[in-house]
C-alpha cells in the first residue's frame, strides 16, 4: 500500500457537471459575449467580472487609439475569416466601432499594427472569458 486514498481530490466532492446547456449557461455565455464581464456578473463574479470588462475594454481602447485595424470577411482569403472572429470576439465593442462609428483603422498611422494587434486581442481575450463564464455556471470551477 502506498497509503494513498482512492477517494477524490479535496474540493471535488460535489456533484458532476451535467452535460445539457440550459438556459443560464446560454445567457452567462451571451452576456459574457456581448459584453466583456457581464457574464461573470450574471454569475455574482462581481469583482472578475469589473476587472476582466476593464481589460478587454482597454485592450480595445488602446488599440482605437493606435488607429488598428478591424478586421471583416475577405471571400477569398481564408485567414481574414480567423482575424475577424478574433476582433469581433470583443462583442458589442466591435460592432459598434465598426458598424456604429464606421471606424476600419488607419493603415498610415505610425501604430496601426499594433493597434490592430490589440484589437484582436481585446476579442480573443472576450472569447476567452465566455467560457471562463460557461465553466463557472456549468458548475466546472468557482
């Protein structure tokens, strides 16, 4: 005997995940989406919920700032399908910068690459966070 237990790990005693989504695991994820945090907010993570919206927020400030670029759909270029979802990622910051404000970036600016590098890092980081979000009301972490 190696006098190891074969009983599970301190903390994991509770309940398994179930594998159906319901319907507070679709708005966590929707939330946490649309708007960076609000997802652990549903979710009473209130404290992440301020510091992550922080992040993703100024990630994507900063890059504005720089004058990046966001990105959209090229039919015949199939890594602007992979640079869109991850500035789109950012949810409803995206959306409004592009579609409400008509803002594309400045390819001349002097931080346009980086710009744009914060851009799509806002939106990974927010595609990041909503299963962050899903985990925690799945029940998978705390």
């Amino acid at each position: 005997m190696t006098g190891v237990e074969d009983s599970p790990a301190k903390g994991h005693e509770s309940e398994e995940p179930t594998a159906a989504i319901g319907p507070k695991e679709v708005a966590a994820g929707f939330l946490a989406w649309v708007i960076p945090g609000a997802g652990h907010f549903l979710l009473g993570k209130r404290g992440r919920a301020a510091v992550f919206c922080g992040i993703v927020v100024s990630c994507a400030a900063i890059g504005f700032q720089l004058e990046g670029r966001l990105d959209e759909f090229v039919v015949d270029d199939p890594l602007s399908k992979i640079a869109t979802l991850a500035s789109a990622g950012s949810g409803a910051i995206y959306f409004v910068l592009r579609y409400l404000l008509g803002y594309e970036g400045n390819i001349v600016a002097p931080g346009y690459e980086y710009g744009t590098t914060f851009l799509r890092t806002a939106g990974i980081l927010n595609l990041l966070l909503v299963l962050d979000a899903l985990d925690i009301a799945r029940g998978r972490k705390n």
